[in-house]
C-alpha cells in the first residue's frame, strides 16, 4: 500500500475505479484481409464480414448527426430513420453466422453497442427461412442448411412503447417503424455487398422461441437475411460510414433484455386479435422484387397526363450512405412553393424495389395533394409509377385549415406544398388476407414512405411521416373512391429549420391536442 493511499484512501479508490483498462470482451473486429465466406476462418467473430453487418447496420439503422431529442428528463440523438413520436418501438436482433452455428446479438441503436445473447443453431436459423405451408413436402435436410445467409437481422416490436402514448393505434406505429428500419438496413447492406432480403411469411413464434422472445412481450414483424454472394463481392472503397455508429461489441453473453412490466403485459394482450404473432396465417413463400407502390386506379378525370422529372433517378441508393446521414424529418414548412422537377425526382424514389418473400403481397397506392408546387395545378392525382407520371384527379388542394384539420391539427402540416397519402382497400384486404395481410400492407406502405425520405433528401426536399391523421377527410381532400382508405401520411414541402415539432413530447400531441393546453 503506497503512501498516497494511507493518507487519502478515497481519491486513491476514485483514482483505481476511473483508471482506463481494455477488455477483450468489448473490443471491435479487427479488419483483416481474409475471405469473409471462407468456412474455415479461425475467428468469425472478429471477421470483416461482421463488421460489414455491423457498419451496415450504423447506416441502416444508427444514431446520426443533427438534432438530439428531448424525451422527458432523456436526450436522444436523431436516427437514420423515421418514427412516431421518436419512440422507437422496436428491437433488432442479428443472428451472425458463425463456423457452423449462428451467434445471436441484440443491436442497440443508442452506441452502435452489439451484446451476444446466445448461440443459435444452424438447423434451427434454416427450419425458420425454409418453412413452407403443411400441404408442401419438407425440403431435404441437406437442401435447407445450403446457402444460408451471413446474417439474419430481426425487427422485433416492442407494442407498448408505441401504446402507452398513442392506445392501441400504437400497434399499428410498430409496423410501421419497423418497416422503415428493416428497408433501411436492406438498402445499407447492399450498398455493403451484400444480397438482402426481407421476409414477412415466418413462424413468429418459432423464432420467438429461437431467439429467446417468449413471453417477453415482442412480436418478430420483419427479417432481413444478408447473403455474401459467390466470389465475395468486395465492400466498395469509399463507401461513407457512419461517424455517430462505430460499432462496439460485447462478446461476454451478460445481461439478456429487458423483462416486460405489468402494463406492457396488458397492452401485449390487448393486441392478441390483430396481431400476426397471436394469429398465425401459412402463406406460400414467393420471392420477388415488388414495386414499392401499385399503379394507379381508374380515374374519372379527363385531363392528360403530367410526365414527371427524374423518371430513372436513383441517386438515392448510388451514394446511400451519405444521403441516409442527410435524412431528417421536417419540423415545419414555410409558405413557399417546390418545384416540379424536384418533386417529381423525389417520386422517383419509390419506383425502385425491394427482394421479399411475399412478392404477391399487396401494394398501397400513392395519391398526391398538390398545393404549391410550381409547373402543377393544385388538386388531387394518382401516381402512376410505370409511366412516372401523375394522373390528374381534380379538386383544389384544398385550404391550409382544412389541411391541418384533416392531419389533426397538427402544426407541421401548415405551409406543406403537397400530401402523400398512401391508400388501399383496407377492409377487402384484411377480410382476405388477416392478420397477416395487414402486416404486409403496412410493411409495403413504410417501405415506399423510407424510399420517399432518401428521395427528399437528395432532392433537398422537406418532408415528414405522419401517423397521426383523419382518414376520411385527407380521403376526401384527394377525393380517393369510397372503398380507398388512407393508411399513411407524408408532407413534403420547403423545410423550416426554425420550426418545433410537436408529436416528439410525451403526449400524443399529434393526435390533436395542443402541446401548451392542460389535458382535458
């Protein structure tokens, strides 16, 4: 024991608790030059395969500059995609693939921090991405171990955190966020290399079993497998990462997520009807690149066509990483016009495609409210992504006062240029399809809103997702068919930086009420 310990033991104990030490169980991958798909690599886990994923997943779903949230007494800094409210009311899972097992990590976006939970069986990872509808005879057990991926992420929805400010809307919110997160890192993952696809036709309590999810409150609503294609395509030199997502790894299998309280428990089960997890439906597996929107309906409007800027523009995913590190959510829009070339540029984002296993799922449409945009008239059209086209509708575009009633008075949507309300025929739909079709719709509906994001962003466009919304006046200001309805909302218009957004504090202040009115 020195002297300076004997004569002051707490700045000696303060000095000894602060003093820095490296830990092999938190340190990154370490880059080396080795080929990721070669089986026999010694250490996989420190592989520069799992820090592609990783880093994709900083792109995909990771913290970014700008704006640091205030939620209650907590700061947050923004993320790379878009949520109600900035809850945030999902997980993510990666199960790595590692020798001949998958090693299974939770991704917390706050840090860029990766956790190991458990080790995950070969077999087990291939009876989830092969299952198949009881009538089908099961594949060969060689034929489903074959070619698994590199990587499978998993967006698991936590209900409650989206419930406890919204009711039971807030489920609905889930699917949407995870929707915009599970794109995203699709879309960064093949910036990185790799081949993903997304999968909505799985066994949601069988991977709740894989991934130790049981009753725990959480619904598995996306996968998003990454493929390291034959020959090892290479990453890409130059590819931006991102500086606010260094990935920090924990490898020591600690502490496993956060057990649910008695509230959430409540909430889980007052979904139970609705929920895909509660209410499984077998659908074929069918594999394909989708549109990210259908084409237009009949249309009882005899005006030509009106052919759109950019209609082969993907600048959106030819420099992914730094326009997904630009994306931010308007807080506001100034009384100014857009204009025509940028919309339609912005548009164009939504023609590209996404690989899914429900190829044969359905597709919302895309109806456009024209207030203030130079080279259009105000009034309602239907997109026609085929012909990158808009279809005049009719109408005026209606008043600001009627415009932010229909969105619930919320004070974002003054001063927009145009509406984006993505419409279906909910109710045909869900009679058809259940519980599963509307997760399908839902998923489809955010992946076209995400794509509609990184098209503003390139375009320097101001846009912003709205949840919170009267479905039958936006229906009526776009004058939409009875059998329409509006699922989701998007403003897009000259951003006002200055502006606060409103929804982000702890009530549901976009559900109508006014942030500086009591309750009631």
């Amino acid at each position: 024991m020195g002297v300076e310990e004997l004569t002051n033991p707490l700045l000696a104990g303060f000095w000894n608790e602060t003093r820095l030490r490296s830990s092999p169980e938190t340190i990154s991958p370490a880059a080396d030059h080795t080929d990721p798909g070669m089986a026999d690599h010694t250490d996989p886990g420190m592989s520069v395969q799992w820090t592609r994923i990783a880093e994709a997943l900083g792109l995909g779903y990771g913290e970014r500059s700008g704006a640091v949230i205030t939620k209650g007494k907590a700061l947050m800094r923004a993320r790379t995609t878009p949520s109600a409210g900035a809850l945030y009311p999902f997980e993510v899972l990666v199960a790595f693939q590692d020798g001949h097992d998958y090693a299974l990590y939770h991704y917390d976006a706050a840090g860029c921090s990766l956790r190991r939970l458990a080790a995950v069986g070969r077999h087990e990872v291939a009876d989830i991405l092969t299952a198949a509808p009881s009538s089908d005879p099961p594949a060969a057990d060689a034929d489903r171990t074959a070619d698994l991926p590199a990587a499978v992420v998993a967006v698991v929805a936590r209900p409650w955190h989206a419930m406890r400010k919204y009711g039971r809307r807030g489920y609905l919110y889930t699917h949407l966020d995870s929707a915009h997160a599970a794109t995203n890192i699709a879309l960064a993952a093949a910036d990185a290399g790799f081949d993903p696809a997304v999968r909505l036709r799985f066994d949601r309590r069988a991977l709740s079993r894989l991934f130790g999810l049981e009753n725990l409150c959480r619904e598995p609503q996306a996968l998003v497998t990454l493929t390291a294609p034959a020959g090892g395509r290479p990453a890409g030199t130059g590819r931006a990462a991102n500086p606010f997502a260094v990935p920090i790894w924990w490898h020591d299998g600690g502490r496993g997520l956060e057990q649910p309280d008695g509230p959430e428990r409540e909430a889980w089960e007052l979904v139970s009807p609705v929920s895909t997890y509660h209410q499984p439906r077998d659908l074929p597996l069918r594999f394909g690149t989708t549109a990210s929107v259908r084409a237009g309906g009949p249309r009882t409007g005899a005006a030509a066509p009106v052919a759109l800027a950019g209609p082969d523009d993907t600048a959106a995913l030819d420099d992914f990483g730094p326009v997904v590190l630009s994306r931010q959510s308007a807080k506001g829009f100034l009384a100014k016009p857009v204009e025509a070339d940028a919309l339609g540029r912005t548009l164009a984002a939504v023609r590209g495609g996404i690989a899914v296993d429900c190829a044969d799922g359905p597709l919302a449409g895309l109806r456009l409210l024209v207030r203030n945009v130079d080279g259009l008239a105000p009034g309602a059209y239907e997109y026609d992504p085929a012909g990158h086209r808009l279809l005049p509708v009719g109408g005026d575009g209606g008043s600001e006062e009627a415009v932010v009633a229909a969105c619930m008075n919320q004070g974002v949507a003054a001063g927009c240029a145009a509406l984006v309300a993505l419409h279906a025929p909910v109710r045909q739909l869900l009679g058809e399809r259940g519980q599963q079709g509307l997760a399908e719709l839902h998923f489809h509906a955010a992946s076209a809103a995400q794509r509609l994001c990184l098209g503003a962003a390139v375009q320097h466009v101001g846009i912003t997702c709205l949840g919170g919304f009267d479905a039958g006046r936006i229906a009526g200001l776009a004058l939409l068919a009875d059998e329409e309805e509006v699922m989701y909302v998007i403003a897009v218009g000259i951003a006002d930086e200055n502006a606060v957004k409103w929804d982000r504090a702890p009530i549901a202040h976009s559900h109508g009420r006014d942030p500086r009115q009591p309750a009631g």
